[in-house]
C-alpha cells in the first residue's frame, strides 16, 4: 500500500466540525440510553432473569461503548494521532474490537435464551440456569480479548500523516478477517434456523391449539419478546456490516480513498449502541411501565 496523501486545510476543518457533530451528541445518548437501561433493569421484578441478565449485559457492553471507544475514535479523529502511539497505536482499535465482538456473543446468547424458552417452555429455567448465563458471559469477553488482540501480535507499520495503523503484519489481519468470516458466517445460519424454529413453533401452538390455555400465553408472550430479540439482531446485522467489510476493502484499496468511508462504518457501529434502548423501552412492557412509574413519581413530586 502506499503512503496517505496531502490532506488540506478545509479538509481537516470539515472532519472537525462532522466529528464534534456526531460523536459528542453520539456519546451522550449511548451513555445516557443505556445507563437508563441499567436502571431500568433494576426496577423490575424479574431483572433476575436469564433474558434480562442478558439485555441488561449487554446494556453494560454498550455503556462501555459509549465511555471508552467512542471517545478513544473521537480523540484520534480530531488530533490525526493515537492515544498510544508511543506505546503501539493498534491499541486504539483493540477496546471497539473487543466491544463488537461481546456484543456479538450476547446476541447469540440472547437468541438462543429466546428459542429455548419457546421450544422448551416447561423446562427453559432449568437448561438456562442463571449459573449457566454468567458464564456464558464470562467466556464471551474471554473470546472477545483474544480475539481483539489477534492484530495487536503483527508488526504495525504507520503511515505517515493523518492516517495511521491501517497496515500490520498481513497474516495477522488475515487472521482476524477469516475469524470474522466464520464467526459471521456460522452466527447467520444459526440465527435463521433457530428463529424458524422459533417461529414454526410458536404458530403451531397459536394455530392448532397445542397445550394449555396457559401454555399458548406464555408462548405468545415469549414470542412476542423473541420479535423483539430478532429486531436487536437485524439492528446489529445492518449497522455491523459495513465494518465488517473494511479488512476486506483494506487489501484492495489504498487507506486514503476509503477515510469517508471508514468513519461512517465506525459511526454505524456506535449508532447501534444508541439504538438498542430505544428498542428496549419500545418492546418490552416491563421496561416502559418502569418508566412511565419513574417519569409519574418525578412530576407528582415536581
């Protein structure tokens, strides 16, 4: 690859005024929507359980987001250098890596928690014990570090200029470019075949009267929250993709002809922190009668 080109005066002030603009408004909702999530969670009676664990973990992973990677990117965007270009700049690109890819791991997580509850009703609290979810977890980000620090083993070489740490050792970033292909690739197919399932059987009880007058509503109700997990994970799905194409465009185009397109692909990625607890308070029952009991107790007092 060759070296950055000239980068001009108006070219760094549009960057500024486009970065202050986004990240910082950015920023605030992912910490404030998903600080309100936790909270959320806390409110309700059910928080211990294995769905909410999940969704209130993963609030956590985007919280985490917004505090330590969107700021981390909107440092090196305004000052064209890394926090840690002393040390390896690399870094900066480990904390967001590590993020998506927990994120990634929840939503499995989160899916599979969805299809039990529904293919097993009866037995959903036993296979998915609390115990069980908690390591889950814990393996999650165990995964995710290793993963994250794939690339950080090869041997950076900067560009001089405003674009930095786009070249390391080619077999480490071919590396992590297959582990996402395959991560990616296997997390699809399961996703289709367990949301199918999911929805076979949910119409099967619904349709043909199978169970319970109490069994159909529980499945109805865990149907009704399975939407909700499917619409999280097209959220990710649509927002992930574009950064998941960038290893893939790095081999076959220069670093300067895709600048533009390297900052809205990291955006889309933050954006979806954003947008998980909008989703959060617009599906779940529990989650807006929370806040409507909070927002009720505040304007009484008022």
């Amino acid at each position: 690859m060759a070296g950055s080109r000239n980068v001009t005066t108006d070219e760094m002030r549009d960057n500024l005024i486009f970065v202050l603009s986004v990240y910082i408004p950015l920023a605030l909702f992912i910490t404030s929507g998903n600080a309100l999530v936790l909270f959320l969670i806390r409110q309700t009676k059910s928080y211990d359980k294995p769905q909410y664990v999940l969704l209130g973990s993963l609030a956590f992973v985007d919280l985490l987001t917004g505090i330590i990677a969107v700021p981390m990117h909107m440092w090196s965007s305004i000052l064209q250098k890394s926090l840690f270009v002393r040390i390896n700049c690399h870094l900066q690109y480990i904390p967001p890596t590590i993020f998506i890819s927990v994120s990634f791991w929840h939503l499995l997580l989160i899916t599979m928690d969805r299809y039990v509850s529904i293919v097993s009703p009866l037995q959903h609290r036993r296979i998915l014990e609390l115990r069980k979810i908690y390591s889950a977890i814990a393996i999650s980000w165990i995964l995710s570090c290793f993963y994250g620090m794939v690339a950080f083993f090869g041997k950076v070489k900067k560009i001089e200029g405003i674009f930095f740490c786009y070249l390391v050792d080619q077999r480490a970033l071919a590396a992590q470019m297959y582990i996402t292909l395959c991560l990616v690739s296997i997390g699809t197919i399961l996703f289709i075949l367990m949301y199918s399932r999911i929805v076979l059987v949910a119409r099967k009880y619904e349709k043909k009267k199978v169970g319970t007058v109490s069994t159909r509503n529980l499945i109805r109700k865990r149907y009704k929250a399975a939407k909700t997990s499917a619409l999280i994970i097209g959220a990710f799905g649509i927002t992930f993709l574009p950064y998941a194409m960038k290893p893939v465009l790095y081999l076959i185009y220069q670093p300067s002809d895709l600048y533009w397109y390297d900052l809205i692909a990291d955006i889309l990625v933050y954006m979806n922190s954003a947008m998980n607890p909008f989703i959060y308070v617009w599906r779940l029952p529990q989650f807006s009668c929370a806040l409507r009991r909070i927002l009720n107790n505040c304007s009484t007092r008022a």
